[in-house]
C-alpha cells in the first residue's frame, strides 16, 4: 500500500488570482507585517461600516506584538498583499476556555476596491481550510445586520445564523443588530 498523498499545509503562502484578474498573495503574517497591517485596519475602520473597531492607531511596535501571539497552532493570522500592499487579513483564534477550544473565532477586513472580487472568499476558504486541518469544531464570526454582501458570502460558504443580538452597535447614528453566524467543520 503506497503513502497517502500529503496534503498542503493552510499554513502555507500561495496566489489566488480573483475575478478580475488581479493577484494576490495569501500568507500566514509576520511581525514585519505591522506597518502594512496597521495601514489595512485603520483603513477598513475608517470607512465606520463594516467592522467594530474603527482603527487600531499608529504603534507598530504593539501592532508586532500583537501579530507575534498568532501561533499557527491554536491561532492564525493571513494577509492579502498586492502589489507590496496589504489589501486584507483574515484571523483565526480558538476559545479562550478548556470548554470552547473546538470552537473557533473568525475576523475578517478587507479594503474597499478588493471586495467583491473574490478575495473574501479566497481568505474564508484559507482559514476554514486551516481550522480543518487542526481539527476545530465550530467557526463563529459576528457581522453587522448591515453588511448583506458579508453575510451573503459567509452563507454561501455553509454559515447559518446563530442568533441576533438587537441593536448591539450604534453605527452612523443608527441602531445595528450584531448577527452571529457559525458552520459546523464535522
């Protein structure tokens, strides 16, 4: 009987080619990766609404620190870089308590002029595929009432809501429900 054939690791970096034609590499993030991850997020929360935080401020130094606790093991961190460009991330983290460590919690921020073309996707499959790999259980993400083209992708790819917490957030001087949304892995 031959060896199975080997797997790739979803640690690994690789292109994916959206539907435009662009390219873009998915890789696991390093602290070198501070800057441009700042630039990213602070970017995403300036437009007010899509994600909760709305910048993560200028402190490389902390932003290396914090990039440095994804572990590859019970967490991940992925960046979308173009160009030299960070134009997205995709992070992973596992429960906090021995009870929920099956489960694990997905946030995702990508910059306007690379949604819609695939690169969600593109990084939702990666981590799924690397939550898989280390045998998790259960994905969660929360998402904005708002955010129809968010919560018609993460349906698409097996999502189902969870439950609804009503007018969690106030966004634009609006009420917005947070739905929390989760696929089984088994």
């Amino acid at each position: 009987m031959g060896a199975a054939p080997e797997t790739p690791d979803a640690l690994r970096s690789g292109t994916v080619q959206l539907k435009d034609g662009r390219i873009v590499m998915v890789r696991p993030a390093t602290p070198n990766d501070a800057q441009g991850m700042m630039e990213n997020i602070n970017a995403v929360g300036a437009e007010i609404d899509w994600i909760i935080t709305e910048g993560v401020g200028s402190d490389v130094e902390r932003e290396r620190e914090w990039i440095a606790q994804y572990d590859g093991a019970g967490s991940v961190l992925y960046v979308a870089e173009a160009d030299g460009r960070i134009v997205g991330q995709a992070d992973v983290a596992a429960g906090r308590w021995p009870k929920e460590t099956h489960v694990g919690t997905i946030g995702v921020a990508i910059q306007a002029g690379w949604r819609d073309a695939g690169l969600g996707r593109a990084m939702m499959e990666r981590v799924l595929e690397w939550m898989r790999d280390r045998q998790f259980r259960k994905a969660c993400l929360s998402v904005f009432s708002t955010n129809a083209r968010a919560i018609a992708l993460y349906r698409k790819l097996g999502f189902e809501v969870d439950g609804v917490r009503t007018r969690q957030f106030r966004v634009r001087d609006a009420w917005v429900d947070e739905v929390l949304m989760a696929k089984w892995l088994e």
